[in-house]
C-alpha cells in the first residue's frame, strides 16, 4: 500500500498542480522570455526548423520527408520526457515514501532533491500541454468590441481569414473554436496523461503543434504537412467525440442539427455539440454549415458555449485524475 499511495502521489501530484498553475497562471505572455522556452513553442522551432531543410518539387519524396519530419519531432518529444519519468520516478517513489513515515530509514538530501527535481520538470511540462484558462481567455477578448477589433482579436484565435467576416459570423467561429480547442488544448492532452503519463499529454501536445504548424492545405506544406494532418486527425477520433459527449451532457440541448458540408470532409463532433448546445446555426464561408435551420449566434450564446466548456473542463480534469490513478493502480498489482 505504501508503495501504491507513492505512485499515486508521483502520478497526481503534478496533476494537481498543473492545474492551479494553468487557473492562476496560464501560458506565458506572447513574445515574452519564457515563451522562448516553453516546450510546445521549442517542438514547433524544431518542427519550421527541419521544415526549411526539405527540398520541394516531388511530391513522393516531401511525404516521405513530412513521415521523417513527424516522427523525429515527436518522437524525440517523447523520448525526452520518458527517459526523465525513467530516470527520476524511482527515486521520487523512495522519497515520497520516506517521507510518508512508512519506509525505513529516511531519505538522503540527494534523493530529495531528485524528487523535487521530478515534480518541477513534469509539472511544468505538464502544464504546458494543456490549458483551459487561455482557451476560455482567447475566446471571450473579442467580445463586446467594435467589429473592426473584434475581427482583428479573432483572427489569433481562428485559422481564417476574418478581414470581411460579420458579426454573426465572427460569434460563429469563435464558437468553432471554442469547441474545437476544448478537445485539442484540454480533452486530448489530458486523456494521454491519464492513460500514459507524461509521454502521452507531451506526444498528443507535440503532434497537434505539428497540425497546427504544417498541416495546411496551402502550396508549399500540402505534401510535407500531409502525414501531420492526417495523423491528428486520426488521433482526435476519440478525444473528439469524448468534448462532444461532454459538451451535451455539461448543457444538454435538443437534436442534433443538420450538417452541410461543401467538400464532404467531416465535421468535428464538437462543432456539432457547440451548435445543438447553444441552438444556433455554425457555419464557415465555403467550407461547412452546421444548422442551417437555425438562427445566427450572438455574442450571449458565445458566453453560453464559453460557461459550458469551461464546466467539460472541469468535469475532464476529474476524470483524468480519476483514470490515472486508477492505471497506476493497475500496474502496481500487475
């Protein structure tokens, strides 16, 4: 039992406080020092870094550089971050374990301070793979401002142009976004932390960045950013439907609205909870519209979508701590 209530402290412990980190704190301002350092940013410096060294012309030969690129960026993410879970959770156990009065002897100044040295390096990796306070932050600045600022606070939220957007439509893609970024900012890392620890938060967290930064349809990325695209996409099955799970059941609104989409690519299953949640109509100029029988979303049903992410937050939060203590249990009586 000692030993299980240790692994659970290790486990939980940076969870916890990743958490009030992220309520009190949140990501590191934009352009400042510390955003220098911070991890996703360093994934995404390495990932434009090797993006520059690849030669275009030949498609075949950009998806198999797109294939090595995702790999190596993710794959050393995860390295990293598995072999200092490795190398200090044994350690880290002994100490806590020590401490707990429950262990003989007690435990030296190094063994301490290779624990504290632990829970620093997950904590504040952890932290950085998620965040639901600038999630909620980012989609709530354009409201109540002039149309010309709310468009320009929009467009650092969404990947669209919104130079000519309107009003109702403006709600409408922060409303998208807000959905959307529930399952890659809280549902996605959170999930890979309870089921594999930190590896799994920084291997969901690393690949997103990489979709973010290369999977784009645009002229030089379209086949380097391909293997990106298309493995996020596979990834997010289940994180995806999950926020959508969540979203209904934080608000639980009436039938599922009609979805038309222009290219027959699917809908997130988010979007969709976002418009049946708040009943109104989602739609993005000449790609989808989720809705099309229902009226427009104003800035209140934006607060209203905002207020129930933020309780789907919350209630993932729980329930990460909930399954990661009980793999942890799970693996100890193995």
């Amino acid at each position: 039992m000692v030993f299980v209530g240790a692994l659970l402290s290790v486990a939980l412990l940076p969870l916890g406080v990743a958490i009030v980190l992220d309520l009190l704190v949140g990501d590191p301002r934009e352009g400042s020092r510390a955003e220098r350092w911070y991890p996703p940013v360093l994934v995404g410096r390495l990932a434009l870094a090797l993006d520059r060294r690849i030669a275009r012309g030949k498609p075949p030969r950009e998806r198999r550089a797109g294939v090595l690129l995702w790999t190596g960026t993710v794959g050393l993410s995860v390295l990293v971050a598995g072999l200092l879970v490795l190398s200090t959770d044994p350690a880290a156990v002994a100490s806590i374990a020590a401490l707990w009065g429950e262990a003989r002897g007690q435990p030296s100044p190094e063994t301490a301070l290779v624990a504290a040295v632990y829970w620093i390096a997950v904590t504040g990796w952890l932290a950085s793979c998620f965040t639901l306070s600038g999630l909620l932050r980012y989609c709530s600045r354009p409201l109540g401002r002039t149309l010309e600022e709310k468009r320009e606070l929009v467009a650092q939220v969404v990947n669209r142009p919104t130079d000519e957007l309107s009003d109702e439509l403006l709600n409408s893609a922060l409303i998208e976004s807000a959905a959307e970024n529930t399952t890659d900012s809280v549902v996605g890392p959170l999930l890979g932390y309870a089921l594999f620890g930190l590896p799994g938060a920084v291997a969901y967290r690393s690949l997103n960045t990489l979709d973010a930064l290369l999977g784009h349809r645009d002229r030089r990325r379209r086949y380097v950013g391909e293997a990106s695209a298309r493995i996020d996409h596979a990834v997010n099955l289940l994180p995806d439907r999950l926020t959508a799970l969540l979203l209904r059941l934080a608000a639980p609104g009436g039938a599922p609205p009609v979805v038309q989409s222009a290219s027959g690519a699917a809908v997130p299953a988010s979007i969709v909870a976002a418009a049946q949640v708040a009943g109104v109509r989602l739609e993005r100029k000449g790609s989808y519209v989720v809705g099309p029988e229902l009226p427009p979303p104003t800035e209140a049903d934006v607060r209203r979508v905002l207020r129930t992410v933020k309780y789907a937050g919350t209630v993932v939060m729980v329930l990460t701590a909930v399954i990661a203590g009980g793999v942890v249990v799970g693996v100890s009586l193995l």
